[in-house]
C-alpha cells in the first residue's frame, strides 16, 4: 500500500491549493470562500519516485455545538488513515483559536506532524512564521502554494516521515473489493458470497459507512472480500462522514488484487456509474463489471447484448474488463464470479519470457507495419517486461515521438490476445534507446 498523507487545517488557508500543487493537477476546486466542497478529495502524486496518495480534507473550525462532530470527523481522516500529516496554517492571518484546536486534535495522533506556513510570497507577513512555533511541531515548512515557493522543501520533509516497510510474510489470499455507487447490492452479494449475513443489507441509500474485510474459503480457495460504502459522483460528496467514507472506499481499491464494479440492472446505467469507474482506470486494478438484480430485468434475446454494448460504449477505459450477469439477491450466477476474480488475479501477476515477447512483437510489426507520424516512423528494437501488477512492458524504439496512439492500441492489443491478460490492464512504456 503507498503511504498517505493528510493535508488538514481550518477554512481558506490554501490546503486544496497546496493539494493542486503537490499532484500537479487542479483537482480540487479552491475559492476564496471557506467551506468550498471540493470535487476530488484524494489523489496518487510522487516526490523524487516515492508514490503516495494524499488527501484533502475540509476546514476544521471552532462553531456551534452542532458542528463539533463533523469537526471531529474530519480529525479523524488525519488521525486514522494518515501515515503524515500536513497542518497548514495562514501566515498573512497568523495564529488563531481555531489553529490552536485543530493543534490539540493531531497531539493525539501520534503521527508525524508537518507544519507548513501557506502564503509567505507577501514579504510583510513573513516575520508572522515564527508565532507558529507555539503549536509545538518544530520548525515551521514556509510555502507558497500559489506560487509553489517552499513545496520542494515540504515534499523532503514529507518522503522523509514515510514509514519504513516492513517484509512480511506473504498473504496468499485474493483479495478482491466490490464498489459502485449507493444501493446496487454490493451488500447483497458480499453476504451471498460468504452465504452469511455478514453485512447490514438496507433499501435506504448510503447504509454501509464503512470498509468490512471478511476473509473467506471457495472451492479450496482463500479469499478477502472488503464490502464498501458507496461512491458518490465527484462533486457530490457534501457531508464528512460520507468524505471519511469515500476515502475509505478508496483505499480498499488501492490495497485489493482485484476490483468488482457492481451495476445495477433494474435501474440502468447513470452518470454516478461513469465516475465511480473512473477510480478503477485511476489505480490501475484488474476490474470484473457485474451486472447485479438480474432477475429484475425483462429480458429477450437481445438484452444481454445490449446491456453488453452499453457498458462497452461508455467504459471505453475498461475495455479490458468482463462483464458478469448475476442477482445476488437470488443466488443466480454468482458462482461465476469467482473464476473470473482468480482469472484477473493471475493475468494482474503473470510475466512473460522475453524472448516469446520478442517474438509476438516483431510478428505484429511486419504483420502490419506502423505508418510515419510527426515527421518520422518509429522502428522498434527490443521489448521486455519491468514489471507486473499491472504488467509493464518496456519498448525500446528510435523515437517515442513517432508512435501513433492508435499503433500503441494495436500492440497493446497483440499483446492482450497472444498472453490472455485477462480483466486486468497493462502498462506499454516506449523508450528511447541511446
């Protein structure tokens, strides 16, 4: 799992401008005005090769009594999910009550504690740094996240307090999480699987919170299922403790060997299910699309096929994912998901000897030639695989520049026919040989 780190502090000191920043995208919306909810809440970024995925979190502040619980949850993703967190306090508004409280709650954390002094690009507030040693977390990280002054030194500071892995022995268990957004069954299908009510199954909307790993055996088989609550459209996520919820959800898709996109038939396909497939392209699992509340479905001979091209139409990102029909709620194909799931596992593991890549990619070049592009035609050289989970594949060619997107899908393509990469994605990494 990669490390996270927290970015917290009250309302308007720059935490989602600094979050821009460190991943190099403007994910989060930033305004001037406190409170703004942000469309994306976490994200993958990396410092000097270290991955990580970091995290935004609402302002934290002092108000009325009503309020202290969703202040509290807020707390809470720094304390529980963090490896490091970031404070971000206002060097142009210095000190306050509220900075003073959100103090008290990361005191309790036990975690490492960054201190980074956001908007020191005004030279007349710099000398303001130095009340905030006050907060006890050694010496103050000045930045700019505007302008991006002091971000290099805030990323060393950051990689630095990355916890130091741990070899531990290997669990030979898959795996495999469901997501999807509120009430589709993924509830359902985890009890169904474990043939156990295992997991608090509601008509209302947005009744699983959390997380729940439950490991389990099939067929002489060992599994972890991690049921999730449901992911919401971006944009969409107004309350805290659905915020703590997503990330969570998130989390089980970076730590699972296998992903389960759960669809609801009696429905159809909505814009929600668009965006929650979108966190599966982000990390890069191998995905099975189940099609759930099967039995609710009026079918004829052609409806399966529709079903089919619609997903296919709009998961163009997923193309390489099966798609399962069941109900869980009747028990009806469920025993087809799991070889689908050891199927993806293995293809997301399995390496290929060099020389029979070799051989797949000289065919598929002379089979069908690439054509010129931007001035020039790419010649390839040597292939070999760097890496699996996704598998990873490194092209050596005389200029990356001259390959066409649509030659790049071709080979991809070759390569997914020829090794059977089931489910999962794989990764073509054109390198320039010196």
């Amino acid at each position: 799992m990669l490390p996270k780190v927290a970015i917290v502090g009250r309302p308007n000191v720059g935490k989602s401008t600094l979050f821009n920043r460190i991943i190099g995208e403007r994910l989060s919306i930033t305004d001037d005005q406190p409170g703004v909810t942000r469309d994306r809440i976490y994200a993958k970024s990396s410092w000097l090769n270290k991955e990580f995925s970091i995290i935004d979190t609402g302002g934290i502040e002092l108000g009325d009594a009503p309020f202290l619980t969703e202040i509290k949850a807020q707390a809470e993703i720094a304390m529980e999910e963090a490896d490091v967190i970031v404070f971000v306090v206002d060097c142009r508004s210095g000190l306050t009550d509220d900075d003073n409280y959100i103090a008290k709650l990361l005191y309790k954390t036990n975690k490492p504690v960054l201190l980074a002094v956001n908007k020191v690009d005004d030279q007349k507030f710099k000398d303001n740094i130095y009340e905030f040693y006050s907060l006890g977390f050694g010496d103050p990280i000045p930045v700019s996240s505007s302008h991006g002054i002091g971000t290099g030194n805030l990323l060393d500071a950051i990689i630095e307090h990355f916890p130091t892995r741990i070899d531990t022995v290997k669990d030979e268990s898959i795996k495999f999480c469901l997501i999807g957004r509120p009430n589709v069954g993924k509830s359902s299908l985890t009890n169904t699987l474990l043939n156990d009510n295992r997991v608090i199954v509601s008509p209302i909307s947005g009744t699983t919170r959390d997380t729940i790993d439950t490991r389990f055996k099939s067929n002489g088989k060992e599994y972890v299922v991690v049921d999730t609550a449901g992911l919401r459209k971006r944009g969409k996520i107004y309350e805290n403790v659905e915020k703590y919820s997503v990330i969570r959800s998130v989390d089980a898709i970076g730590r699972s060997d296998v992903v389960v996109l759960v669809l609801d038939a009696s429905t159809g396909m909505i814009e929600q299910d668009l965006h929650v497939g979108q966190y599966v392209q982000e990390y890069k699992k191998p995905c099975i699309i189940v099609v759930n509340k099967w039995d609710l479905v009026e079918k004829d001979s052609k409806t399966m096929q529709k079903w089919t091209d619609d997903i296919r139409a709009n998961y163009k990102f997923l193309d390489f994912a099966p798609i399962v029909f069941l109900s869980a709620k009747e028990n009806k194909r469920v025993h087809t998901l799991f070889p689908a799931i050891e199927q993806a596992y293995n293809a997301y593991h399995r390496r290929i000897q060099t020389s029979v890549l070799n051989d797949v990619i000289n065919d598929a070049t002379a089979m069908f030639p690439p054509s010129e592009f931007n001035g020039g035609k790419i010649k390839f050289y040597y292939v070999s695989q760097v890496g699996t989970e996704p598998p990873t594949f490194a092209l050596f060619v005389n200029e990356p520049k001259y390959l066409h997107f649509s030659y790049q899908r071709y080979l991809e393509n070759q390569i997914r026919k020829n090794f059977d990469f089931f489910a999962t994605p794989i990764k073509l990494e054109f390198r320039k040989r010196d």
